[in-house]
C-alpha cells in the first residue's frame, strides 16, 4: 500500500552558468531553499516527492549567449548524469527521504559525440539516478538535440519502443513519466508515458507570454485529466544573476494538478516559494480501475489514430551529422515542414501566395 504523501514543487529562482563549476553553485543554493520549502510543507504529511524546475542548475545559458554555440555549451556547460551534480542533489534527496525529479542539460557520448541533450531525470531516497528522458519536441530557438534530430544514433541504442522514447519510473511512491516544458505543448508526449504506466507526470516550466495567458495551466490541467494521471509543474522563479536581476521570464504560477485535472496547490506569483499538495495513489488507482468515465485510456479505439501519423511530417536526422549551427537553420527546416502540411492540404496557405494543396482521401 502507497500511504499519501506530500508533493512538493519548487520554484526557485535561477543563475546562468557559464562554466561547468557555476552549476554547482547553485545546487548548493537549491539545497537550501528546498530545506526550507520541506520544512513548512511537511507539517501535514512527509513529502516524499520534490520537484525542480528547467533551468533550475544550468539557467537558459544556451539560449542568451551568442558567443556559445552548441559545441561550446556540450564542452563547457553541459554534464553526465549521473556525475558530481546529480551526486550533490542526490544528497538532497537522502537528506529529506524524498525522490527528486529535475532537469539538466547533458551529454551522452554513448549516443552520440560533441551534443547535447535537454534531459530530466529521476533521483531516489538513496541519492541514486534511476531514470533519464531525454526531451523530444524542442522550438526552434533551442540549440539542443533530440532523439528525432539523431534518430539513427539513437534507435540503434534504445530501440523505437515506449521505454525508448517514454521511460517511466516505477517507484514505491508511484510510477513517474518525466516530460519537459515544451513537450507539455504535443498531448502525444504525455500520452506516450502514460500508456507505458505513468501514475505522476512531470512538466517543469513554461515561458512568458504564454504562461500569462494561460497556456501553461490549460495543458497541464488537460494532460492530467486526459491521462487520469497526477501532474507536478514547477515554473522557474527570477533571475538571479547578480548584476542582471530581474522578475521571472517564465512567470512562476507552479502547480500540482489531480488526476481529475483539478489544481490543487498553486504558487500565484513569479518570486520563489513553492507548491505542495497530497498525493494519494491508492485512490488514484482505485478511480482508473473502476472509474467509467474521467478515465480515458482503457476506451481508447486505437485502430481510428494509426493512420493520422502514418506519414512523416517533420524530417528526422536532420542533425546526425553536425550539431546545429543557428536558429535560423532550424526555423528553416520549420518552414519547410509548414509548407509540406500546406501543399497536404492540412494548412490552408494565404490566398495569392501557394496554390491551394489538394487533400487525399
């Protein structure tokens, strides 16, 4: 039996790094807000579950200096997990009896050489890595890879399964599908963990403007209840940069959603603090195996969705040969991808500038 716990999902404030060393820093910095965050939340029951945001250890580096391209960040910044940082947040985690779930940027030579890869992972009471994901949709002005950008490289390491692409961590406290940020956005990401048997979804972080407009509490209200899973969603705080301090660029609002897609605990502003809530999963399984409705998977018609992917639209290994170079690279491939659902007959183009695309069928 799985006793209710505490969830908890910290939203702190983030540092850019520069080199390698500045990411230990703030794990340091981390640890000590989680501290405090665990000592209020526990008061009501153990919290056994604590999340980071992305951007938590390594801050959006990739994204706001120019003068590190992808090579640069995958030699100076980017890490191995496990390595010296998930050691240091692992003692965290021993220290508070909790699993943690965060985000970092990694390498993984044993996929491919000089990439880097936006990975969440999972850490258990032991201070152990038991699970990594790697994300799979990223925009366009994110310089990391994805599985999709090397997928030869990468299928012939993992495979195209579920556990390739959805790895779910089956723990005491329940099992835990990892998501990130962006992937929030594709209902098939969530999905995809939830059919290999995720119980609680993971979705750290979502930018301005669109957590202001409600983007970031839509998808993660309809992932949970979609999924009849719990979701845990810490946004990033301010950044802290000493000389560059400024409000959140992502808008705070961190929450923990029910499996009814019901929010329980929110954090109603971009400063640092946290969101808590119970976890019950002996409830949570005894609505799926008995529930209905509000419990989708088992009416899935699997046979009607087969045919709405058979055919490609976004070009794989466009990246296995050489990292990306520019944004403006990958918004090419972007572009070209849109006219390809446009000449379908999936879009329909602005009248005067690509001839109408006939829909087959």
């Amino acid at each position: 039996m799985v006793k209710p716990y505490m969830a908890m999902a910290v939203q702190c404030g983030c540092r850019n790094a520069r080199r390698r060393e500045d990411i230990m820093k703030q794990v340091e910095y981390i640890g000590g807000l989680t501290d405090m965050c665990v000592s209020v939340a526990n008061w009501e029951l153990p919290v056994r579950l604590i999340a980071y945001p992305e951007a938590a250890l390594q801050g959006w580096s990739c994204n706001i200096y120019h003068d590190v391209d992808h090579i640069g960040y995958t030699k100076k910044i980017a890490v191995e997990v496990p390595g010296e940082e998930t050691d240091r947040i692992g003692e965290i985690a021993k220290r508070h009896g909790a699993y943690i779930v965060g985000q970092i940027k990694t390498v993984e030579p044993e996929i491919i050489k000089n990439r880097h890869f936006n990975t969440s992972f999972v850490i258990n009471p032991k201070g152990k890595v038991i699970l990594k994901h790697h994300k799979l949709q990223i925009v366009p002005v994110s310089n990391t890879t994805t599985p999709h950008d090397v997928w030869d490289a990468y299928t012939a390491r993992f495979g195209e399964g579920l556990d390739a692409f959805f790895q779910v961590a089956d723990t005491e406290i329940g099992r835990i599908g990892p998501m990130i940020c962006m992937e929030g956005c594709y209902p098939e990401i969530a999905r995809g963990f939830a059919m290999n048997g995720a119980e609680i979804l993971y979705r750290p972080t979502f930018p301005e403007p669109w957590t202001a407009q409600g983007w970031w509490e839509v998808q993660n209200r309809a992932r949970a209840m979609d999924n009849t899973c719990y979701l845990i969603a810490p946004n990033t705080g301010p950044n802290l940069d000493g000389h560059n301090t400024m409000p959140s660029l992502n808008g705070g609002y961190s929450m923990i959603v029910d499996y009814k897609g019901q929010i329980l605990s929110v954090a109603p502003y971009s400063g640092e603090g946290f969101a808590c809530a119970k976890i019950n999963i002996e409830e949570l399984r005894d609505h799926r195996t008995r529930a209905p409705f509000c419990n989708f998977i088992p009416t899935l018609r699997t046979e009607y969705y087969r045919c709405i992917y058979a055919e490609p639209i976004y070009p794989k290994n466009s990246f296995l040969k050489a990292p990306r170079k520019s944004t403006e690279e990958v918004i090419g491939i972007h572009r070209e991808a849109i006219r390809k659902v446009t000449k379908k007959g999936i879009y329909l183009p602005l009248e005067g500038e690509v001839k109408q695309g006939k829909r087959k069928g």
